[in-house]
C-alpha cells in the first residue's frame, strides 16, 4: 500500500513539474529558410512582390545595395571579405580584456578568428570608417588604421582598447550585407550572390568556430557578462543577421559545401552555449539573451540530428523551461518580476516595457511559428499590457523614474494581442484591446494598409484590420485615480484629463535601473512633466551618472545632513505605503481629490522621512498640488535636511507673501567643500536667502505658443535658508516632448535647508501649474502647531479649502468650527456646498456636518453640491447634522432605495444617521 501511495505521490508530482513547463515544439521540420516563421514560400514572395509596390520596392532596394560588391566581387573575391576585422594574421584564438576594455590575445587557431571591440562603452574618438575606407586584412599591433573624430581628414593607427565598439560596427555591416545576398541568392537563384554570401560568412563562423571565451584580467563581474564578440552577451546582435543569412544560404551550403554543415553548428550551439552561461538572470537581460538563443534555435535541425542532442527544442526548452544560474526559465523570471496583481514588472518604465515587448514578441514568435498560444500559458502577460498605461501621462508620454526617458508607450504589445485574439476568437479581448490602442494613439488609429520595410516584412502575416465597431475612449477608462506597484515602489495619483489633468508620481528604489532618491516625486502640469525626472545622464559609464544623475540632489526629495545615498541600479530601498486615498486601481467617481502617505527609512544617515502628497482639484481647470514632506535623523543628529525641488522653465522668482522679491544674495554653500555629497558641486548660479518666514515663488517656462508656470507656496520655518540655483539639463527630456532649446537647458532649482530636524517643523508646499503668470490661488495660510500642518489655500472664486495632517490618526485638532481626526484631510466650503474628506482618519467636521468612523482609520467623503448629498466610507459610519429648527422625523435614502433612519437628538440639536460602507452614493435628505 505504501508503494502504491509512494508511486501515485511521484506521478502525481512530476505530472505539477511538467504542467508548469511551457509546450515545446517537438517537429521544426527539416526545410530552410524558416527564421521568419513555418511558411516561408518563394512563391508566395514572388507573388507578393508582383502585388504589392512596398514589396518591389524592397527587392529593389536591396538588388541596388548589393551591386557594387558584387562588382568587386567579380574581379576580386576577396575585396569584401577583406574588410572583416579578424585576427587574420595572428589567428589569435584568446582574447583577454580588463574589465569593460580590451587587453590583448594569445593562441593561434587554423583560421583568423574573429577580432574582439576595443571597450563596453559606445564612447570613442574615432570614427567608424565606409567599408571602401577600410584597410584590407587590417590587423597589426599598433591596432586599427582609423579617422580621429577631431581630425577626420588624417588616418592614424590607435590602440584598439581607445576604438570603442568599432569593430562590432564594421562587422555587423559587412554580415548585414552577406544576409542580403544569401537572401538573394534564395530569391532569384544566381550563384554569385550565394558565392559573395558564402565568403563572408564561411570566413565568420569559423573565426567564432577556433575562438575560446574571452578571459577577464580582473576577475571581476564582466566575466560574468562577455560574449564571443562583444563585452555583453545581450549586446551579440550580429546573431540575428548571422542566422537570417545562414537560414538563406542553408541550401547552397548544403549543395556546395556540405562538409562545412556540422561545424556551423557547433558554431551556433557554443555560441548559444556561452549565451545561457553568462549574462544576467533576473531582468531584461535574460530576455534579450533568450532572443539571440531562439535565433539559433531556429536554424538548426531538430535534436535527433546531432549526437549531443543540442537541436531546435534543446535550446528552446533551455531559455523556456531551463534554470541556470544566468539565465532563467521564463516562468520563473515572471514569477520573480511581474506583481500578479497589478501586473508590473519591477524595473524602470522604459526598460520594463522593453520587457513586456520582448515577453510578448516571444509570443508571437511561439504563435507565429508554431500555433501555440503562450498568452494562455502566461496569463499575467495580459495583465501587464493592460496594466501598461498606468505608466501614462495624461499627455499619453510615459513617466519617467530611475534609468529613463519620457516617450511614447510602445505598440507591439497592444497590437500582438488584438491580433491574438481575432486569430483565438477572444471577442472580449479583442474590443478591449482595440479600443485601448485607439485611446492611446488617437492619432493612428487605422492600420488598414500594410506596407513593409525591410526582408523580414516579406514573410508578415496578413496586416492586423481593426474592428470598426470598437472605438476610442478617454484615457481615464484604462488607467486609474490613484496606482501602487509595491514591487517597483511606486505610486501615482491622478485627476482630470489632458493639458488640464494633474498627476503625481511618487518613486523610491526598489527593482533595476533605480536611483539613490528617497521619496522623490514628478509633478505633471499643463501639458508636461513641470518636475521632472533627470534620467541617466550621457551613459552608465559616465562620471556624471555616478556623481549626479543618480544621487538625491537630482531628484525632487529630502536630502539628509548633506549625505543621504544608497546603491543605484539594483536598488532595495523600498517607501512603506502607509495609506492612500482612493485604493490602488479602483475605478472612483471624480471627487477631486486623491492623497498618499508613505514612510522611508534613509540608511546612509539612518533616517525617518514620510511624505504626504495630495491633488486638490476643484474644477476643469483648477487645481494644485500638496506636498508635506517630514524628516529627521533617529538619533537626533539633525545637521540639516535640505528639500530639492527642480522644475522646467527659464527662471525662478522668490517673494515674500506681500509678493516683494526676496533678497537674495551669491552663495558659496551647497558645496562637496562642506562635506556634502559631490553632486551638490554639478549645481551653480547659487542664491540663497537666510529668512524664517513664509514664500511664495513661480518658476516660469516661455514656450513659442505659450508660458507655463508652476507657482508654489511654501511655510516658514525657523533656522532655514532658500537657495535658487541651476541644475543639470534632464536627459530624460530627449525623445520630442518638448523643444530641444528646452531640453538642453538647466533646471532651475529651489532648495530649502533647514538647519536641524524637518519632522516637527516640515516642508509644507503647495504647487499649482497654471498658464501665462495667472492663479487660482488668492492666498494661501497656515494654521497649524508643531507637528500639526494645517493650510488654508483660498481660490477663486470664493472656494477655502482647510488641509489637516498630522502624525497619528488618533490626534484630535480643531481650527475655528472645524475639526478633525486622523493623518489627513481636506474641508472645501464654496457658498452653499462643501466636501468632508477623511483621506486616513476617524472624524471630521465643517460644524453642520461630521463624519464618524466607526473602526479604525481609513477613507470617507461627504460632499454637498446644489443641495445633493454624495457620500463614499470604507466603514460603517455616523453622519451628524447640527439642526437649527425641530425636527420629528429624518430619513436618509440612497439611491438604490434603501432607507436609513435618523435619531433626533432635540438637546444637542443634531441628527445621527448610522450607514454602513457605500462608494459613490448620492443621499436624499428628508426632514419633517
């Protein structure tokens, strides 16, 4: 009985193992070419090139492109082939390197052998040359025969450590054009453009074939990285035309030289090998890694057709369902990225969208290739491409923390699942999606005609026609008031829509290409990211990347007693998320207001930092920002804390409330000099003010058709100092999204020191964007008490809105008839109408109405606005109304009907409702 149990447990557990394995195709078939997928027909080419123009066109092209090397081929087989760079003398077969730069070689193979790049970084003074330009079998040890970027008349011989990726360049050229002839020679059946192609890649491989892995000199983390001809493993593009132009040429190889087939593959199988050996395994670079694999997956034959077993499948199921130390199963790289719920991945916004392409591009790639649907074996995959537009701007650009850039959302995922679920029949999918794209690219909103650029867009499935009857929305049906991804700590409230919308995004340091920031923040306003992210500077590998870029300074945070920094990229420093309003993802009716509070342990200085951030936002057009930011060292060495806040414009003006312009003097402060971090140094212009009292100032940006400002407020406190200075341009800004004059200009900066602790006296701002010099904004007050904030913020016209955070949710404040208890809230009186909003809290109160929470602290608002009661508690609650007349009977009814009766309470002269937990109900009131 035991055995049989033993037996049934061990069926039963290697049936859970192989449910969690992705399908493998266990037959690729035997015909060539198939790297573009299953039916690559040469007749149904032909014929699509007799259709269609864009398909002439490209054989056109490339005829054209291919002409003068056929010419010298003609007379001179070897004038391409030549201008390799190869270690044609040496036949060097060791290549040694330092780090990211090159070192030297030793060995010999039977064969020159494929020559390595000078350095990792791009970055080099000279110039890649025309392949006419390049000098014939160049290899000698004075290094490479180049043009200086300064001097690009003379030629000079440098050492190929100081050519940066050059060599990479100049091959990637010359396979680029054997590629085109071995598809040539597929097309039209000419010899001599296999026997050009031949030559190339004949000589290429089996440079690859004699070669040894690269040895780092400094044992260090590049060991870990290096590829047989680049610094990185994801960084061997070569592959994928080496693969299409062996994929082409694989008929003429298998007539003309046979004998050669098994050494091409062993070349591609060590190629792969070293692929899933080295690299990095828990971000995009596993992906990218497993995009040069399945490119050699492809081209070679089935597993039976080598002894070692290392066919098709072998490599598919390594990068599908293998784990290896540096490169992951793709279940497991999930499981370890995406946040099931919300469906982010835990890097920075480009990059993982970058991974969300390439997830998906693995996708089609199974589908297109294969049949099998992998977005029904990998459902978050569906998750993440809706969740993809919390990423979005309300000018539909992506937000930017950490490593990068303000773009657009990119259109491959979007697209890959429409066209998956018209191919699947998922209906639901397919107007959801489709009506997604055209929110987001109202702008492009028809795909009807299809027109290719390049080899590849000859072997595209028919073109993606989008249903007729799905139409665009509003970017708010696809993105939400308020959004958490813990596993990237970061946290976005939303109001409004367009130009006029307001946004936050609030970011910490958890994930890949991450920032030393603390609790920083982006401000969109207008149109455009008024408070930007700064992005990665010039590169990773620059100085001002490390000292600058990716420090507190140049984020819109708390810096502590000059010092507060942690490791960047790889990133653990996570805010805690102590309450927000509404709850992440939920689809709220627009009540105008949406609040954050999140804490932050500072390890370098081993500190407490909370911030508060709210959007107040009371009409189309009005609106502004709050921004309560409170820090302290645990120890009580409270040097200083200084608040940075960057924001786009030419200018930054400071008054006094009276709106008399602070005097500002030169300052030499804010300086590595005074034992602050070295990027306080990348800041100059420096300005500063010693005052303990209340400003206001407008930073000012002059567009052609426009001038945006951001105008701000800010409270006073004792033993503080302003600063205006200039910081470096944000690199963020490169992809169109505003003016390059704009993008390559400083960004004025206001900084506030405050001389000791900042928990008790904290940074308390009040932001609003608005346009050419005007405000909403009359006035905005204080009326709080030491760790109490209290605003009053008066608008136009005649709105007060009352801004009540404290520490504790159980502190009890009052403020002339208004009270409240809990971490946060707001009271707005307009005329008639009002809004009670606890965004954390217990009770509150306009002196007519309050609100009581029944459990502890969460959210609740009660809003009056042309006599109509609207109401919203994520508890059982109390509602009390002071009464003036006598009243017999109160009834409250929602509006599905049901009835709530008051208790009338004739000597407080109050009415006590008890309702239980409701969102976005509307009350009637009745009182007789």
């Amino acid at each position: 009985m035991k055995n049989t149990l033993l037996i049934l447990f061990l069926l039963l557990f290697t049936h859970s193992i192989n449910a969690q394995n992705l399908p493998i195709p266990q037959n690729i078939g035997t015909h060539h070419p198939r790297v573009f997928g299953k039916n690559m027909s040469l007749n149904q080419v032909k014929a699509l090139v007799q259709q269609e123009p864009w398909a002439q066109a490209i054989i056109t092209k490339t005829q054209s492109n291919l002409v003068p090397y056929l010419d010298h081929f003609k007379t001179d087989q070897s004038w391409l082939v030549s201008r390799l760079q190869m270690n044609w003398k040496t036949k060097a077969n060791q290549v040694y390197i330092k780090g990211g730069t090159y070192d030297h070689t030793e060995g010999e193979a039977p064969v020159p052998t494929v020559k390595f790049p000078g350095t990792r970084n791009h970055a080099t003074d000279y110039l890649t040359p025309k392949i006419e330009d390049i000098m014939p079998y160049m290899d000698d040890p004075k290094g490479l025969y180049l043009q200086h970027r300064d001097r690009p008349t003379q030629w000079e011989w440098t050492g190929i450590s100081k050519s940066g990726k050059i060599v990479e360049n100049i091959n990637r050229q010359i396979i680029g054009i054997a590629k085109d002839a071995a598809f040539m020679y597929w097309y039209t059946g000419e010899p001599v453009y296999g026997d050009l192609a031949y030559s190339i890649m004949n000589t290429y491989l089996e440079g690859i074939y004699y070669l040894k892995e690269p040895i780092d000199l400094s044992h260090g983390h590049h060991q870990t990285l290096v590829g047989y001809t680049s610094f990185e493993v994801i960084q061997e593009h070569i592959l994928n035309d080496i693969t299409q132009g062996y994929d082409f040429l694989h008929n003429y190889i298998e007539k003309q030289h046979p004998e050669k087939l098994d050494l091409y593959a062993q070349t591609f199988q060590k190629w792969a090998d070293l692929i899933i050996k080295n690299g990095v395994s828990f971000n995009n670079w596993n992906l990218l890694e497993a995009a040069h694999i399945s490119h050699i997956a492809l081209v070679l034959e089935n597993n039976v057709a080598y002894k070692n077993g290392k066919g098709a499948q072998y490599y598919l199921d390594q990068i599908m369902n293998q784990t290896s130390t540096r490169q992951w199963s793709m279940n497991k790289l999930i499981d370890y990225g995406y946040d099931k719920k919300t469906g982010i991945w835990n890097e920075s916004p480009g990059y993982a969208m970058n991974v969300l392409s390439d997830f998906i591009a693995f996708a089609e790639f199974y589908d297109h290739n294969f049949d099998i649907d992998l977005l029904k074996e990998i459902p978050v995959l569906k998750q993440a491409v809706k969740s993809s537009t919390q990423y979005l701007l309300p000018n539909r650009y992506m937000v930017c923390f950490g490593d990068g850039h303000y773009n657009k959302l990119r259109t491959e995922p979007i697209l890959y699942l429409i066209k998956n679920a018209q191919k699947y029949g998922k209906k639901e999918d397919e107007v959801f999606f489709t009506s997604m794209y055209k929110t987001i690219y109202s702008d492009n909103t028809t795909l009807t005609k299809y027109e290719g650029r390049s080899i590849q867009d000859l072997f595209a499935e028919q073109p993606l026609v989008f249903d007729p009857n799905s139409k665009a929305g509003k970017l708010s049906d696809y993105t939400s008031p308020l959004f958490y991804a813990p596993n990237t700590s970061w946290l976005v409230q939303r109001q409004g829509e367009g130009e006029s919308a307001l946004m936050v995004s609030q970011i910490g340091s958890l994930g890949n290409h991450m920032h030393s920031n603390g609790i920083a923040m982006e401000l969109y306003g207008k149109g455009l990211p008024l408070a930007p992210e700064m992005g990665h500077g010039s590169s990773y590998f620059s100085i001002e990347y490390a000292e600058y870029y990716t420090q507190f300074p140049a984020h819109n945070t708390v810096i502590v007693n000059g010092k507060s920094k942690y490791p960047e990229m790889k990133s653990n420093h996570a805010f805690s998320l102590n309450a927000s309003y509404p709850k992440s993802g939920e689809k709220q009716e627009a009540i105008g207001l949406t609040f954050s509070d999140v804490s932050f342990r500072e390890p370098e200085t081993e500190s407490n930092q909370r911030r508060v951030m709210g959007i107040v936002k009371n009409g189309e057009n009005e609106g502004y920002y709050i921004d309560i930011f409170r820090s302290t060292q645990s120890l009580g060495n409270n040097i200083k804390n200084e608040y940075f806040y960057h924001n786009l414009g030419q200018s930054l003006d400071l008054y006094a409330t009276d709106g008399t312009p602070l005097p500002l003097s030169t300052t030499t402060k804010l300086a590595f000099g005074d034992g602050d971090l070295m990027a306080y140094d990348y800041m100059w212009d420096k300005k500063s003010i010693e005052t303990s009292q209340h400003f206001k100032g407008k930073f000012t940006l002059k567009l052609k058709d426009k001038i945006v400002n951001m105008n701000l407020w800010m409270q006073g406190q004792a033993d503080r100092e302003i600063f205006s200075v200039l910081s470096p341009k944000s690199t963020a800004l490169s992809h169109g999204l505003v003016p390059d004059e704009i993008a390559n200009s400083p960004i004025p900066t206001l900084v506030v020191r405050q001389n000791g602790e900042a928990w008790k006296r904290p940074f308390v701002a009040i932001y609003e964007p608005s346009l050419n010099h005007t405000s909403a904004i009359q006035s905005v007050n204080y009326f709080g008490k030491d760790a109490f904030v209290g605003i009053h913020v008066s608008q136009k016209p005649s709105q007060e809105d009352y801004i009540f955070s404290t520490l504790s949710s159980d502190e009890k404040v009052t403020y002339k008839h208004l009270g409240f208890t809990g971490t946060y809230g707001v009271i707005s009186e307009k005329s008639n109408d009002f809004n009670l909003f606890i965004g954390h809290g217990k009770y509150i109160s306009n002196g007519k109405y309050s609100i009581t929470l029944d459990t502890t602290a969460c959210a609740a608002t009660l809003k009056s606005e042309n006599g109509t009661l609207f109401f919203s508690s994520e508890s059982t609650s109390t509602i009390t109304i002071a009464i003036k007349e006598q009243v017999k009977r109160a009834v409250m009814t929602d509006m599905n009907g049901r009835k709530y009766l008051g208790v009338v309470d004739a000597k407080s002269k109050t009415i006590k409702f008890k309702l239980p937990s409701m969102t976005n109900q509307t009350l009637k009131l009745s009182l007789n």
